[in-house]
C-alpha cells in the first residue's frame, strides 16, 4: 500500500535548538498535514498545507508544501521541553468516488528535548 | 464542547473473544475514520464511514472485523475472535465534511491488549 518516508526517525536535542524533519512519497497529495503525538494521545493537528509551494507558520513551527507535491518538511524553532512527542506527517488525496479523504500517515518523528 | 470520545480507553481481552470499541463524533460531524496504530508505527487507515453507510472499507481486514455507524449512537468497530496481532492503538476521528480543509479531529484512542 501507499506509504510515506518520514525522516529522522527519532532526534535528541538540546533546549532551544531548531529542529527539522521531512516526509516524501511515491505520489502526488493534494493535503500535506502535521500532526503531534502525546503518549496515551490521539494526534492532533499542527499545520496543514493545501497548495504546492505553500510555507504556512503556527508559532515556532513552519511547514512547507513540496513543489513536486510529493514531499513536505516541518521546521520547530526554539525548541522547548513540551515540544517533546512525535511528529507525524500525513498525505491526503482529494475524494474522488469512495475515497473519502482516509489519511495516509509516515512513521513519526520522535522528538525529545534535554533542558 | 466535548471532542471525539473513545470508550473503553483500555481494553483486555483473551484469545478468540470480541472486542467492541466505540466512537461518539464531534457534535455535529457526521463522517467517521477509524485508523489503527500498532507500537512505534504510524496511523494506519482502515475505514470510513457517514451515517448508515460504510464508504471506504479499504483497509480493513477481510475477516473478523466489521464497522458501522447507525443513525443513532456510537460509531462502533468490532473485531470478532481476537488474536495477538490484534493488540494496538485503534483511533477514531470525525469530520464535518469529506476531504481536504475538513480537519479530522481524533479521539484518545483505545488499547487493545489481546492475552
């Protein structure tokens, strides 16, 4: 099935530090979206990416939108210790028939941020 | 304004009995996806469904496994004679609409430990 590299797997940092991770795919999204996971959590969205090329902010944190459309990267700057959890990106094809939206997701991102 | 609840949050069952997970969108979404998340993996999509209708069964597995949504109540996934591989985070998440700029918002999710 369809499936999205999430990269780096996992990154120990120092309070402070910028931070960057990336997703690619083997096919096209319409949707780029980056979600945050807390242990015993659902994820829970932190930007989401609707055209090619977009950079869109929220905070420290800026995504930006592959212009091939098959790639997306989330940039954290200033990391603070809640910003501890994994990041995942996700994929999401305009519904066309039964496909309704499903969510495609990469393989997370585990952040931790020494104080 | 309550979000997507999920119950049992926590779920023990032995070998070959059912498990009932349940899922009460958002007030006022009526799309529902439920997605599966096994121990360090990303989500992974399974299926989803508007009231009375199932519309991407997908990924769901082709036996023992059964969702549906009924104009009142819970959405609810069920998963007949258990076996270990069944153990995992099982997710649902709700929509006011399909595809892209309609956020789905996810529930806390519930852990099924399968004896």
């Amino acid at each position: 099935g369809q499936q999205l590299n999430q990269s780096p797997q996992s990154m120990f940092i120092q309070e402070g530090e910028d931070v960057s991770m990336n997703c690619t795919s083997s096919s096209i999204f319409n949707t780029w979206l980056w979600y945050k996971q807390e242990p015993g959590e659902g994820p829970v969205l932190l930007i989401a990416l609707y055209k090619a090329g977009e950079l869109t902010s929220n905070g420290r944190l800026t995504a930006q939108f592959g212009i091939t459309r098959k790639d997306s990267f989330l940039n954290i700057s200033a990391s603070i210790p809640s910003d501890v959890g994994i990041y995942f990106c996700a994929g999401q094809w305009e519904p066309i028939g039964n496909q309704g939206g499903k969510l495609i997701f990469g393989q997370g991102t585990e952040l931790s941020v020494k104080p | 304004n309550a979000g997507v609840m999920q119950n049992p949050r926590h779920l023990v069952r032995r070998r070959g009995q059912e498990a009932r997970l349940r899922c009460s969108p958002m007030k006022g979404h009526s799309h529902v996806y439920w997605y599966r998340q096994l121990p360090e993996e990303g989500l992974k999509f399974m299926v989803y469904l508007q009231k009375e209708n199932i519309i991407d069964e997908s990924g769901m597995p082709k036996e023992r496994f059964s969702a549906e949504f009924p104009k009142e109540g819970p959405s609810i996934l069920r998963i007949q004679q258990v076996v270990r591989g069944d153990s995992a985070a099982y997710f649902c998440a709700s929509s006011l609409g399909q595809g892209a700029t309609n956020e789905q918002f996810f529930g806390p999710g519930t852990r099924l430990t399968v004896l």
